[in-house]
C-alpha cells in the first residue's frame, strides 16, 4: 500500500523567505512524483512532474528534488512571494496498477507567505 | 480551451438524501477519474473511466455511490442515500490518455456537506 506524507502540514513565513516542503512515500516503485497547487475554492494545478529516471525538475522559483530509493522529495521555493500562498500537495504514480492515471496524494502543507 | 467542469461548487444536504455530481472533462479526454477529499484526510482516488466504460472502480467507498458516464462525455456521482461522512470535496480530473506521464486536469471540485 502506498503511504504518502507531507511536512510539515502548515508554514507561514515572511516575503523572501526560501521554503522547503517535504514529502515522503513508502513504495519506492513508482513511476513519477508530482507537486499540485491548490488555491482556495480552486482545482489542483500541475506545478512540477519528476519521471523515476530523474533527479530534480526546475520551473522558475520552484525547484523539485527526488530520491526514489529513500522514498523522499522536496520541493525548494526560492524567494517566497505572498501569491505563493496555497495549499501544496505531493502526489505519486505506482508502477502497478489497473490505473496508470491513479494517484496517491499527501495531505498537503499549507503555506501563507505574509508581506 | 474550457477546462474541467464539475456542477454544483456546493451542495448541502441532509442525511438519507440523495445528491447527483457532474463533471465535465475537456473536450477529447476519452479518461475520466473521480477523486475525494474527506476532511482532514488525503485526497483518494474513487474510479475511472475510459470512455463510457468503468475502467477501475476499486475506490469507490461502498454501493451507495454511483458513477457514470453515458456517451463517454459528461459523468455523474450520485450518493443515495448520503451520510454524515461522505462530507468532502470531490474532484473530478481528465487526461488525454492513460498514462504514467499523462498530467491529469483537475477540475474545481464539489463541496458536499451532509448534515
């Protein structure tokens, strides 16, 4: 069964600040890891993609890290900007499955970015 | 491009009532899936549809859910008779195809509560 789990559950931090969340999951056979936005009232929003084969993914700010053999990735925030502030989910493909398009989410860590 | 549609945003009802959900993919996603959120716990898969057809159904939580798609466009959940605990969010997502590195369109979910 795959456990995904997401620290911390809530940060709330000044403008400029760079942020690390984490995200750990207990199967490591999985085909790719995924970061989500959500903001309030909103659906989810794809934000990075890493395949298994890779290490780290870059968008801008955002910089996502995994380490499939440890069952970790983070997800780097430079620069920390109040319009960052939402509810950022990891979410992760098994390798099997009926469903190729199921994924395994955290809770989320939900982040406020204050001026 | 219109992305996906889920109807209504809200929906209140009393216990032992009976709630129908829609979700609107995007045009030309044959894959439909169904996700829910119950509070304080992770987003979890509920089924999926290739098409009209239930491709996997294993998350659904118990026969008072009801799911479909007739057509292969627009899919409906219908609760009957709704709990206290089928409280949540419930998002809908679409993709193109099937597949590990397919990104799924989230739509922005219905918030149910059951009273």
């Amino acid at each position: 069964k795959q456990e995904v789990t997401q620290i911390p559950a809530a940060l709330s931090v000044p403008e400029g600040e760079n942020l690390v969340l984490n995200c750990s999951f207990t199967d490591s056979a999985i085909y790719n890891l995924q970061w989500f936005r959500q903001d309030p009232g909103k659906g989810l929003t794809s934000l990075l993609l890493i395949q298994s084969s890779q290490r780290e993914q870059t968008s801008g700010r955002l910089n996502a890290s995994l380490d499939k053999s440890s069952g970790r990735s983070t997800l780097y925030i430079a620069a920390s900007q109040p319009g960052d502030s939402a509810t950022y989910l990891c979410a992760v493909r098994k390798v099997w499955g009926s469903t190729l398009g199921r994924l395994y989410f955290g809770r989320g860590t939900q982040l406020t970015v204050w001026p | 491009e219109a992305g996906v549609t889920q109807f209504p945003s809200h929906s209140v009802i009393e216990k032992g009532q009976t709630v129908t959900l829609r979700c609107d993919p995007i045009s030309g996603h044959d894959n439909l899936y169904w996700y829910r959120r119950v509070m304080g716990k992770e987003i979890k898969f509920l089924l999926h549809f290739v098409k009209e057809s239930k491709q996997d159904e294993s998350g659904m939580p118990n026969n008072r859910f009801l799911a479909e798609r007739t057509g292969g466009t627009y899919s409906t959940l219908k609760v009957q008779p709704a709990e206290l605990e089928d409280s949540g969010v419930y998002f809908c997502a679409s993709s193109p195809r099937d597949s590990p590195n397919e990104k799924l369109f989230f739509g922005s979910g219905t918030q149910l509560s059951v009273l």
